[in-house]
C-alpha cells in the first residue's frame, strides 16, 4: 500500500510540474511543423553567422497574445513575448541589440530585432535575428559592426519577406 501511495504521490508531483512549465507558456504549437518552422530550419541552415532566428506574433484566432510561434529554439515556442518584443510588433520599429555587457551570455552576439512583413510589405509580426560577435571591441569603436549587422538584418528580413505571402500562411502545414 506504501509503494502505491509513493506511486501516486510521484504522479501527482510530475504532473504538476509539468502543468508549471505549460503554464508558462501562452500557446501551443501543432503537432504538425508549419511554415513558418520551416523558414526557421532554413535561414539557420544557410546561415551559418546566425545563433538563432525567431518569429513573433498573435497566432491566428487569438487576439492580443504575443508569442514566438517558430524558430530555432524549439523549447521557447509558445513562450510570452517580452514588452520589447510587442513594441517592435505594435510600433514597427527595429532595435539593434549589441549585447556588448552580458557576461552571462555564453557567446557574444549581436541582435537584431525588425519587423517581420509579408510579400506586400506590411508589417505582420517580429523577427529576432541573433548573430555571432565573436569580433567584439571593448573600447567601444563598434559603430562598423552595428552598420554591418544592420545591413545582415534587415537583408535577411527583406529576402524572407517574399516567401511570405500572408501571416495566416507562417501557420499553414508543411511536411
């Protein structure tokens, strides 16, 4: 009767702890890969200076829930978006993150934080592009890196655009 009690007890704790890592998320992903997952896997695979590249939105039939719904960190799907995340979104403007102080980063990179726009050009959600920096100078002369990550970034962002004829098709199933 003690190791049934131990059993269910076990149980109820996993359980638990699984519903605490869910409930940190505010959306689920399909179970089946969706376009946007795929232009994921793609960028990463042809670009070998990126860390990651995310995509950032309200998933179709939600209203006001800011999420990543796609990227290279599969774990961080569903994830909230931070406020920083949903300005971009809201006001359309892009940040360049240098990361030039983070001592805990374990590499040091460069993020560029743009909007995410379709074929015609609106503005549909966030792409968080993170780049290597391992050219990283402490005595501040990195104005050149900025403009270079810039021009990487928004490259990236404006290439990706064509192959995005809505927001409504980044949720679309692939195979």
């Amino acid at each position: 009767m003690k190791t049934a009690i131990k059993i269910i007890c076990a149980l109820l704790l996993s359980a638990t702890a699984l519903w605490a890592v869910d409930a940190k998320k505010n959306w689920k992903a399909p179970a089946h890969k969706i376009y946007a997952q795929q232009l994921s896997d793609e960028i990463m695979t042809n670009n070998p200076d990126l860390i990651s590249i995310t995509f950032h939105g309200v998933p179709p039939g939600l209203s006001k829930v800011y999420t990543m719904f796609a990227g290279s960190y599969l774990e961080r799907i569903g994830n909230p978006d931070d406020p920083d995340d949903v300005m971009i979104i809201e006001l359309g403007i892009t940040m360049l993150d240098p990361r030039w102080h983070r001592m805990k980063d374990p590499a040091k990179k460069f993020v560029m934080m743009m909007p995410l726009r379709n074929a015609s050009g609106e503005n549909i959600g966030l792409l968080v592009a993170a780049y290597k920096n391992p050219e990283f100078k402490p005595n501040g002369s990195n104005a050149k890196l900025e403009a270079e990550f810039y021009a990487k970034g928004t490259k990236l962002r404006d290439e990706l655009q064509v192959k995005i004829p809505s927001y409504e098709g980044l949720f679309t199933p692939v195979k």
